[in-house]
C-alpha cells in the first residue's frame, strides 16, 4: 500500500508508531520555527493534515489487479495544543479527527461474502507528550538541536472494528478449531480488513521517541 504525507503551510509532521494499526499512528508536530530548533516558552497551537491512500493491491509481493478492488482512503487532521514551560522543556496534546472512505468485501457469518461501501468520522486516540532537549547548538549559519519525547497513547478512538474482527476470529476458529493456518479474514477476498479501519486501539501504549534538526542558512532537516 502506498501512504502520502501532505504539509499545510509551514507545518512539518514527524511520525512516531506507537502500535501496528494504521489508525493509531502518533504524531508529533512541529512549526517550521521548532523544525530549526528555535523553541521558545509560552503555549503554540499547531494543525496538520496527513492523506493516506490505500489503493494498491498485493499477492506475494506483487500487485494483484482486481476489477473491483477494494481501497481505503483515510485522511487525519491533527489538532495539537502545546504549552513549553522553558525553552528547554514542553508538553503537548494531540487530537485527531480521521475521516475515512472504503470498499471491501465483508463475510459475515464467513459464508456469505457481500461488498460494503462506507464513509466514517470519528475521533482518532489522544496523545499527550513532553520534550526535553537535550542539546543544541545555536549559530547565525548553522545550528542544531536533539529533543527527547516521551509520553502516552490514550485508547480515546472507535475499537468497533476490531470487535468485529475479534468477533469474526471466533466463529473462524468454532468451525476449523484454534491454531489453524489459515487466516480467519480471508486475505485473497478482501484487500481491506476489519483491523485496517479501526479509528483506535483500545489501550494505553507508552511512546518513547527522540527528534534532530539542523539548520544552514536558509535550509533545515527536521528527523
């Protein structure tokens, strides 16, 4: 699958997984000022918008053509209120809002599979993170600096979802038993399955992250 991240205005956003679903990717973003390390005290407001399409289908590794193919095309607009209490050390509150349009074959009873067209809005898991840097070296041409983040996912998103696949891998097992090899979800019926579209995770994760910018001149990195 391919994924695009798209910037507004002088926005940059830094990605940071805190678990393997798609839907509960941890952001966390910066003004095109914090990119160059220049931080200062007070609290900062901060959107972004990420797109991600999910379009093209594999089998084995290699692109499987379909008439009708299932995709998922999901957008995340972040809402982050931050406060930074020095120069030095900040904290942050991320809220997303997701918004997702899909296709996919859904078997309900794992007999009869139906195609399922849907648009869903809803609110994605909340993240609170502190940054403490740890260096920085300021200059008029080149400078840099290293942030240490850390902080905690909140399970704030719609598992409904993931109680459906949950639910699907029960009967799976009631009618072939536990332990079997093949996968409860059908992957060659479906590209887009029910985990893929859960706006949360349903847990508390930690998040544990560390951040570089340089700059030179006009130019910077931020990574």
């Amino acid at each position: 699958m391919q994924k695009h991240l798209l910037r507004l205005g002088g926005t940059t956003v830094a990605l940071l997984t805190a678990s393997t679903l798609d839907a509960c990717e941890l952001c966390a973003i910066y003004r095109a000022a914090d990119a160059r390390g220049a931080y200062g005290s007070g609290f900062t407001f901060t959107t972004a918008a990420q797109f991600m399409p999910y379009r093209t289908g594999q089998f084995n590794g290699e692109e499987f053509p379909r008439a009708n193919p299932d995709y998922l095309d999901r957008w995340m607009f972040h809402f982050v209120g931050g406060w930074n209490v020095t120069e030095k050390l900040g904290i942050s509150l991320n809220i997303p809002l997701v918004h997702q349009s899909y296709q996919r074959v859904g078997i309900d009873d794992l007999t009869r599979p139906q195609t399922i067209r849907a648009e869903e809005t809803g609110l994605g898991d909340i993240s609170l993170i502190g940054r403490y840097q740890v260096w920085q070296s300021t200059g008029m041409t080149l400078g840099g600096s290293i942030n240490l983040l850390a902080g905690l996912k909140l399970p704030s998103g719609d598992t409904a979802h993931l109680d459906e696949q949950a639910r699907q891998l029960r009967i799976y097992e009631g009618i072939v038993g536990p332990g079997h090899n093949h996968d409860a979800l059908g992957p060659v019926t479906s590209g887009v399955h029910a985990h893929d579209l859960a706006l949360g995770s349903g847990s508390v994760d930690g998040v544990l992250g560390l951040t570089a910018n340089a700059h030179w001149q006009r130019a910077f990195l931020n990574a």
